[in-house]
C-alpha cells in the first residue's frame, strides 16, 4: 500500500540532496526530502567535542550528534549527518579540483568536464557563499613560514570558505539573497566550525539550498526519517519505503516517486544500493561496478601538540590556509575550538611504517627522542587550545571496494593500490611544524596499531560510465537500467579531486538537475 504520492523522493539532504531540492521544486515537481538525522539550530550543537551526546552519531547508545566516526578494515570515515548532511561539520573549505580531475577515472572523455561544469562551479560557490579567509592564525603564520623557506610563497594563500564575515558577532538580515534567507551573524572565529556552528555565521545547506527550497518552493523536508528500500513500481516510478529513525517499534511507510534521487553519501547510497541488488524484486540489475573504485582523497591527518602554554591555535575558521607543496599535493592546518579535546582520547605518537613492530618501534622512537614534548602533550590541559592538526591531500589514487557483510558495509581490496596511512611527505611536514610550535606529533590510534588510514573525504562507489559495464551512473547521473533514478553524491565522484569535494558534489549536482525538465 502507497500512503503518499510524489514527485520527486531525495533520500539525503547534503550537497547532492540540498540542490536537487532547490532545483526541482523551483521547477514546480512536488519534492520531499528525506533525511535519517536531526534538525539542528545554532544552539543543539554543542559547546565542546566532549558533549559525546550532542556532538556523536550513534543512535544505538542514545548519541544524536551530527558527527559520525565509521571505522572499516581498510578506512576510517568521518561524515555528517542530519538536515544539512555534512555541511554541518565539514570546514567549510570550496575548492575546484586540478584539471586532471577531469580527465581521469570512469567519466573521462564522457563530456568536457571542465568546460561543462565552470559555471555550475560559479553557482555553487555563489550559493554556498564562498569567501576568501580574512583571518589567519597562528598556525596558518607557520604554514606561510614553510611556503617562504622553500621558496612557495607563490603557492600559500588564505583558503576559500562559506563563511558569513559580516561584523563578528552582529545579526543581520540575509545578506546573500535578497532577503529571502534566514538572518545570520558575523563570524567569531572561534574555529568550531567542526563541532557545529552555534553562531549562525557557517553556511551550512539550510542557510541556503534547503532554505529556499523549503520556505519559498513548497518542499517538504522530514528529518528522522530513515529510508531502509527503493523498489521499482509496476505502475512507473518507485516506492521508497521508510521509518523513522528513533524509537522501538519503528513503523514502515511507503511513498511513490516518480523519480527519486539517492543523496545519502556514499556509505548511506552504496549499502542501500548494494541491499536492494540482492533483492528480486528491488534493483537487481544494478551495474557489477557497485561499491568500486572508492576512493578517499589519499590523505593523511596528523596533529602536532605544542607545550607552549601562552599559544591558542583554536582561533580562526577551521581550515584558514593551504600551501601547494606540489602539483599532487598540498597541506591545511585544521583546528577544533578550545575545549573541543575528544580526539586526544584517539591519538597515539605518530608512527609510520608499514608493519606494526615499524610502527612500534617508531612510536617508542619518537616518545624517546623528545620525552619533554610527549609528556607535556599528553598532559595538556586543553588539547583543542593547543594542538594543529594538519591535512595532507594527494591527487593520487587510492582505491577501495565496499561490499555487505553480516554487519552491514565492509571494505574490500579492490583493484589497484589501497590508500595508506603512511606518506614520508605529511610526516616531514608534520615535523617541521613540531619544530616552529615545540611540539609533539600525534595520529589516530588506528593508523598507529593497524595502519589504517583516516578520510573525511571518502568519494565513489557509484561512479559514473558509458555503459553499466564502466559505471554505475550514466553523465546525466541517472542509474543504468533505472531510468528516473538518480546518484547525487559524493558515490558519483569518478576520479580523485585532491580537495575537499563539497564544491565539487554541488556543482555536479546543479548539472545534473538543470537536464531535469520543469514539471
């Protein structure tokens, strides 16, 4: 039985999900978005990392946060979630990738990349308010340090965020469209972007894309919704079946789309996916290119702990400045607001190395070469306040495959090399920042123990291809074989862009709808 009729079903609303909103309720589909998180205002965030109930997913153990940790065999994945997706965690960074991402991966030579997404770049940097950093701190002074000492000045600048600058602190009327916004405030440069931003200066998705969609389009957004199976219709379009996502007995709900666009990120679009080709009667003649070429942007999270008590590295946004150490490589300082220390739970001495008695012995290395700095940074008093983390990013592949085990998604080696968490190039830089800050070098315990690497940025899984033997998506994002079904995500992203892929994600979204007729 089908208890609602749409238009358009989005099951996501990050920067997939948030623009297909906008876009097709402006062309007069009725639209519902469906969204498995919370609605946050400026005040549910919370005010340090350490309120693990505001600030963690885990529904399980009561925890309803918008910030999830998804530790696999071969990855650790941070994502966002609730109304707004990752936009309300993620460090507000917009880049555009290199132009070898264009040209490489499943979509290469599908279209002119470059050429046809350019504008939709423009539009997704006008609407997610893309501003150059005007704030440097302290860290983002040691990063310019290094560009100068290996003559790269050149290379350095402020990053491009979608931050409100405004008057730190000062409320006024939407300033970016026409009124037609909520009201927003100058940023305090308090570096919580991560955490969530409690002062209405972060642009996150229902500032803007989800905003509009919903007070001025007629879209419906149901947060707490969890969508569990996507079946074809024998009538046309599909059934997408739904419960909520919080409570003991968990009622089903079934609603009819004619179309429906999967926006979930990839490890909430590819176990959905992956569920539903096991099924007869769901999509079994989805691509055999499901859950490959998972990529992460081969990066490498390091922190470096200062002992210098008079420094706060907490201030600014959280990722302020790059450096283009290379033509494949470049490096962020990152920073969580004072009192946000939970990761410190999470770190060990940063030990690099490819088998665990390497990294044992280059951790035990490291505590003995500075006994100083490893003493005062495991007794710091306020992690957050005094520790950089710092992110290195590669245009280099990496690649994964996800697959369903008997607990839900697992990753498998797949074809070509796997990421790793060892990169000489992120360990020498973290040691030259360790040096200008009297510091000491930390990583995730993960990486340290099993040499798994840690992402913010894991893309693919529904990559796009000419055929469904190259891909699971058509250029036009539409499921092969599935007509009126769509992949918004970061699972489309085909090749590896190096850079935080937000811009990337909305600017091939808003290409994707813009093919879309009007209703």
């Amino acid at each position: 039985m089908v208890d609602e009729h749409f238009d358009v079903a989005i099951v996501g609303s990050g920067f997939g999900g948030s623009v297909a909103a906008l876009r097709l309720s402006e062309k007069g589909h009725r639209v519902v978005v469906l969204e498995k998180g919370r609605r946050f205002k400026p005040s549910d965030f919370p005010k340090s990392t350490w309120d693990v109930r505001r600030f963690l997913w885990q529904p399980s153990l009561g925890l309803r946060g918008p910030f999830k940790m998804t530790f696999l065999r071969h990855v650790t994945a941070l994502h966002g979630i609730g109304v707004g997706g990752g936009s309300l965690v993620y460090a507000n960074t917009l880049p555009v990738p290199p132009p070898a991402f264009f040209e490489q991966g499943s979509w290469a030579g599908l279209a002119d990349w470059a050429a046809e997404l350019a504008p939709h770049y423009e539009t997704a940097k006008r609407m997610l308010g893309a501003a150059p950093n005007p704030f440097p701190g302290h860290t983002d002074e040691i990063l310019a340090k290094i560009a100068e000492e290996d003559g790269l000045l050149d290379r350095y600048g402020p990053t491009d965020v979608g931050v409100y600058f405004g008057e730190p602190g000062v409320e006024v009327d939407d300033p970016y469209f026409d009124g037609r916004g909520p009201r927003r405030t100058g940023c305090h440069f308090c570096g919580g972007c991560m955490v969530g931003c409690r002062h209405g200066a972060k642009n996150t998705l229902d500032k803007n894309y989800l905003w509009l969609a919903e007070h001025h389009h007629g879209a419906e957004l149901r947060p707490e919704t969890t969508v569990i199976a996507v079946r074809p219709d024998e009538q046309g379009g599909y059934r997408v079946f739904t419960r909520p996502t919080f409570g003991l007995r968990r009622p089903t709900a079934v609603l009819h789309a004619e179309r429906v666009v999967l926006a979930g990120g990839v490890l909430g679009t590819t176990e959905l996916l992956l569920r539903m080709k096991q099924e007869p009667d769901g999509l079994p003649a989805l691509s055999g290119r499901l859950g490959q070429a998972v990529r992460t942007n081969s990066e490498s999270l390091i922190g470096v702990t200062t002992r210098d008590r008079a420094l706060d590295l907490s201030k600014g946004v959280a990722i302020g400045s790059i450096l283009h150490t290379d033509a494949h490589s470049h490096l962020e300082p990152v920073r969580y607001s004072a009192g946000s220390g939970l990761f410190r739970a999470l770190v060990l001495p940063h030990a690099p190395g490819a088998t665990l008695p390497q990294r044992v012995a280059a951790s035990v290395r490291t505590v003995l070469q500075s006994p100083r700095r490893a003493l005062a940074a495991a007794f710091v008093r306020d992690w957050a306040r005094s520790t950089a983390i710092l992110l290195y990013m590669r245009t280099t592949e990496g690649t994964l495959g996800l697959s369903l085990g008997p607990l839900g998604l697992r990753s498998v080696l797949s074809e070509g090399a796997a990421p790793t968490a060892t990169i000489p190039e992120a360990s020498a830089l973290a040691e030259r920042f360790a040096e200008q800050l009297d510091g000491f070098v930390v990583s995730m315990f993960t990486e340290t123990v099993a040499a798994i690497p840690t992402t913010a940025h894991i893309l693919g899984g529904a990559t796009i291809g000419a055929t469904e033997d190259e891909g699971v998506i058509g250029p036009d994002h539409q499921v092969h074989s599935y007509p009126g079904l769509y992949v918004c995500d970061g699972s489309a992203v085909s090749s590896n862009p190096g850079v935080n892929p937000s811009l990337t994600i909305t600017a091939m979204t808003e290409r994707a709808m813009a093919a879309i007729p009007a209703r």
